[in-house]
C-alpha cells in the first residue's frame, strides 16, 4: 500500500503516547485501506520518558522519529516545524491528527496548515484561561488551524464557539487517555513491586501519597519550589508521599540545593512507566500534583486529587471528579490534605462518555470525514 492519502498522527511527549495508543490500535482494527503513519517528534527521548511507555502500551514504533531533543521554545518549535515539513512533502497525506497541547502539538499543526494540508486535533477547547501557561498557547492556537476538533467534555465545546470555531467543526466522544488506563489499570502493579526493596517507605496497608510536580509555574521559580517542598515535607510527616521526578524537575531541584532535604522527607523516584504510575495513583489515599492528565486519571479511578495550581483547563474533574484546587499555599495545601486523610476528599463520579470508546467513535467519524475532506 502507498502512503498516500495517509493519516499522519504525531506524538512528542509524554502525556501525547497514552491518548495515541487507543487511535492506533483503533485505526489497525478499522475496516480501512487508508495507511496511518506515526511521527515522533523527540520531543522526550529518555527511556524513562518514552520507550517504557511505547512498549507497555504497544504504540507501534515510530515510522518517522524526527529526534529534535530540548530546547527553548522556539528552539524546540521550529526545529520541529523544518524537521516536520519535508515528512509532509514526502508523503503527502491526507490530514495531520496531533493530540493534547505540548509544543510538538502546535508545530506540528501549524507546519501541516502552513501546506493547506487539514490539522485534526484530539482534546480540543480545554482552557485553563491563562495564558502564561505555554500548554494555553498551544491549545488556542491548535484549535484555531484545526478542521476537525475531537472534545472530551462538553464545555470544551463552549470555549470553542466563543473564539469563533464553528460547532460543526468539533464532535463530542469522551477521553482517549481514559480508554488507556481503563484498558490497562488491571494490569498495573501494586505499589510493592514498586518499592520492594528500594528503602522507599510507602505501602498500600498504611497507606501513602503520590506527589507529580513539573510545570514551570511550579519549578522554575525558586522561591515557589521552595515553598512547594517545605509543605510537601511537612504533609510527609503526616503521610510518607512518593514523588517520582519529572526531568525538568530533579535539574531544579538540584540547582536550587533543594535536593537533599527532598530526599530526607521524600520517596523520591525516577521517572515512573506508565503501568507502574497507574498502580502508584490507584492505591494512593491522595494524590497532589500540576498534571493535567493526572487531574482526569484520579478522577476515573476515584482517588482524590489537590491540584497545585490556581486554575485546571479540566474544570469536569472539579466539577463532577474527585479533583480540588488547591494552588501552592502551604496552609490551604495542609489543610486540603487534613480533610482528605479524614475522609472528606472528593468521591466524584466518572464523567460522560469517559467510557473507553473514544477512539473508536474518532474512527466512526474520522474516516468518513477523511473522504470528503481529506487533501
Ligand atoms: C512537556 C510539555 C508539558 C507536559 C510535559 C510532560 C510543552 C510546552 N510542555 O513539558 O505540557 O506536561 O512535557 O512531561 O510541550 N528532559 C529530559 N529527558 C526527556 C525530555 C526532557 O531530561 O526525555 C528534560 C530536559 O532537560 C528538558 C526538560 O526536561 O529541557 C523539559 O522538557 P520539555 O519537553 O521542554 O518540557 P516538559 O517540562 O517535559
């Protein structure tokens, strides 16, 4: 079979592998003779960022690794867009599916526009309405050049309409990371295997905290990091609480001579696989974290979350989930634990069409749309 006429999907980081995972296995079932390419961006290219994901979801390996690394902004943007667009003259396809809102999301989309070649986007129209957050940019400015918009819930469509977007252009059908951890939650260890051995003090029994933590907001400011930690330290004593440190993270924590006193109160992990992440959230009491994805995870396994931000662009996980917004004061952070380890956090309950068949219904109406508007 040529590739032409193909579908293009793109992945760069990782919270972009667990909502590809679903559409790829989808599309292989699909009654189909159109090809589906993958492109990786390189975006995250430590095993601990990509490889173990890849293999524990069974995302095939990449067609295409376009291996740009890190960078700033625009350094890792542009590096994607010239790497990306010579793939698009190569192949020519049909249409671009890019999904979440991480810089090779936007490059991504703009490169294919910029070749009048139609950008479909997965998880379209969430809005933290901040756009000092670099995932905002990117998520306003994907859904702009986007022709075809997949949401996960049905505000998103709202955020959409007000800036402009058609209603016709955006369809309704659930969460695809949610397809992912519903596929493979029985799979995850529990959180001894995990721990076995390790010193680390946290087990199911007495039960344990999962902390996540990398978003610049979070980490670059030394004297917010520094704060986050003093009061994490302080909920440990409370409750032992396992951090497996994003990349970004660990550098910061290093420069700023935080890491020592991290290590003293903290289970500090590396980065954690996706099987492996699973299981640490589905047996954690609480879990505090400046995720996006985590926010809506906690939300369909029932485990209460304080997100550490001021603001979500998942308002459904407050709303109807067992997610609290909590921001980065120590004493409203202590406070929101006390209530949760006395039962009073968030039971939640799971949001519509968060079912597991969210790839399939991007199926059902991608590839029809694909005939008709595919270039
Ligand atoms: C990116 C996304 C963010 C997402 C996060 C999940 C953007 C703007 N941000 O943030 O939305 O929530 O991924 O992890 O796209 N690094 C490594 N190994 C890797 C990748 C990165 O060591 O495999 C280190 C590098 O020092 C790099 C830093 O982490 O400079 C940050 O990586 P980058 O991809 O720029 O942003 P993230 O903070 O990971």
């Amino acid at each position: 079979m040529t590739a032409g006429g193909a579908l293009i999907s793109v992945v760069g980081a990782r919270p972009n592998f667990m909502k590809i995972a679903p559409i790829c296995a989808a599309w292989s079932a699909a009654q189909t003779d159109r090809a589906h390419l993958l492109v990786h961006t390189g975006q995250h290219y430590d095993a601990s960022m990509k490889v173990q994901f890849f293999e524990q979801l069974g995302i095939p390996e990449p067609d295409i690794d376009l291996g740009v690394g890190s960078g700033t902004h625009a350094m890792q943007t542009s590096a994607i867009m010239q790497r990306f667009e010579p793939v698009l003259d190569q192949h020519r396809p049909a249409a671009v599916l890019v999904v979440g809102d991480v810089n090779s999301t936007i490059a991504c989309a703009l490169t294919a526009v910029k070749k009048d070649i139609p950008v479909i986007h997965v998880e379209a129209g969430l809005r933290s309405g901040d756009r000092s957050m670099p995932e905002e940019i990117n998520r306003v400015l994907t859904d702009q050049v986007s022709s075809r918009l997949y949401t996960t819930e049905r505000a998103a469509l709202d955020n959409l309409t007000r800036e402009g977007i058609r209603p016709d252009a955006v369809c309704f059908v659930g969460n695809v990371m949610i397809d992912t951890l519903l596929t493979h939650s029985k799979q995850a260890p529990g959180i001894e295997a995990l721990t076995l051995g390790t010193g680390v003090r946290a087990d199911s029994s007495n039960g344990y905290g999962l902390v996540t933590l990398h978003r610049p907001a979070n980490v670059d400011d030394p004297q917010v990091l520094r704060r986050l930690i003093d009061a994490l330290c302080k909920v440990a004593q409370r409750l032992p609480l396992l951090f497996p440190v994003h990349p970004r993270t660990e550098a910061r924590l290093r420069a700023q001579g935080l890491w020592d006193q991290a290590q003293a109160h903290l289970e500090l992990l590396p980065p954690l696989g996706y099987l492996q992440m699973v299981g640490a959230m589905r047996d954690a009491r609480l879990v505090l974290t400046d995720s996006g994805g985590i926010q809506e995870e906690t939300t369909a396994l029932g485990v209460p979350c304080l997100t550490l931000r001021d603001n979500t662009e998942r308002p459904i996980t407050v709303d109807q989930g067992t997610n609290t917004l909590v921001g980065r004061d120590p004493e409203r952070i202590l406070e929101a634990v006390a209530q949760a380890l006395a039962g009073a956090g968030k039971a939640g309950r799971i949001p519509e069409l968060w079912d597991g068949r969210a790839a399939q219904r991007i199926l059902d109406d991608l590839l029809p749309w694909l005939e008709v508007h595919g270039a």
